[in-house]
C-alpha cells in the first residue's frame, strides 16, 4: 500500500519512509512526543530540508501574508489518500486492527474536510462563504491543540485575523 501514497511535498511521489511511519503509528500504534533530543542533526550546505542560514528567519515573515492554500491543498490530498488506503487495508484486517483502521480512515477523512475547508477560507470571495468554511472547520473540532487531529491554535488566530476578513486577497504561497 505504500506505493499509493502520497508525499505532501511532491504529490507525485509516494510518502518519505519517516511519513509512512508516522501515518501507520497513528492509526496502529501510538505516537509519543517526547520533549528531549535523541538524535543530532547537522546541517551543511547540500542538505535538501533544514534551516540554511539565518537570515531565513527575516524572509520568514512574508509568509505571514500569504495564503496557505497551496499547501492546504496537498494536504488534503494526503489525507484523502491515507484515508483510502485504510479503507482498502481493512479488507485483509481482523478484529482490533480492522476496528482501528475504519477508526483511522474517518479522522483522515474529517482532517481531508478541515484542510478543504480551509483552503475555502483562502479562495472563496465573499464573507459569507468564508465564514461559512471558518464554521465548517470549527465544528469539525480543526482548532484543538495541534496533536489532535487538527490545525491548532495558531492556525485558528490566523483564520479569525486573516482568513475571514480578507483571505482571498493574500497572495498565492
């Protein structure tokens, strides 16, 4: 099944090794964050993700004024994704593993939701429609603290300050 996945930063490609990990131990397992360093990490000039310089932490602030649909979207794609694959895998499941793999397609598929909602909130014109999907993401629980099968916090200011007042007019990250 892993080959039908899809990698969040390139939706051509299946999901990284440590993606599809996350996702099988979120539904099969559990994830435990544990708020110590248990590995070094070092960044040199031919890294493909990380922090390059300092001086990203200044460009960093444009993005403040763009709009996360773009990302949203790919986002939402996944999720969609991963919900189909545990669906597909239930079939071959017994018992608890089955039980936990529907439990698991629904709350990717409820996170499928709030990202489209989301990228509603960015694209639609009119305020009605933006609150409309600022409501749709609040009653689908898309603002609890970030572990929780949600956006977070800072994604709910964000909204309230940016998405619903003007979202469509943020340009396009």
């Amino acid at each position: 099944m892993w080959e039908i996945s899809l990698d969040y930063n390139d939706l051509t490609a299946p999901m990284a090794h440590d993606q599809w990990v996350f996702f099988i131990a979120s539904v099969f397992g559990k994830i435990v964050y544990i708020d110590k360093a248990l590995a070094s990490y070092r960044q040199h000039g031919a890294n493909l993700f990380g922090w390059d310089r300092p001086s990203q932490f200044f460009s960093a602030f444009p993005y403040v004024l763009t709009s996360p649909s773009d990302g949203v979207h790919a986002l939402q794609h996944v999720a969609e994704r991963c919900a189909e694959i545990l669906e597909k895998a239930r079939c071959d499941l017994t018992n608890v593993w089955n039980q936990r793999a529907s439990v698991g397609a629904a709350r990717y598929q409820v996170l499928a939701d709030i990202y489209a909602a989301r990228k509603k909130l960015y694209t639609c014109t009119t305020l009605g429609e933006r609150v409309k999907a600022f409501y749709r993401i609040m009653s689908r629980g898309g603002y609890r603290p970030k572990p929780s099968w949600s956006l977070g916090r800072k994604a709910l200011v964000r909204d309230l300050c940016l998405g619903i007042p003007a979202g469509h007019l943020l340009r396009s990250g």
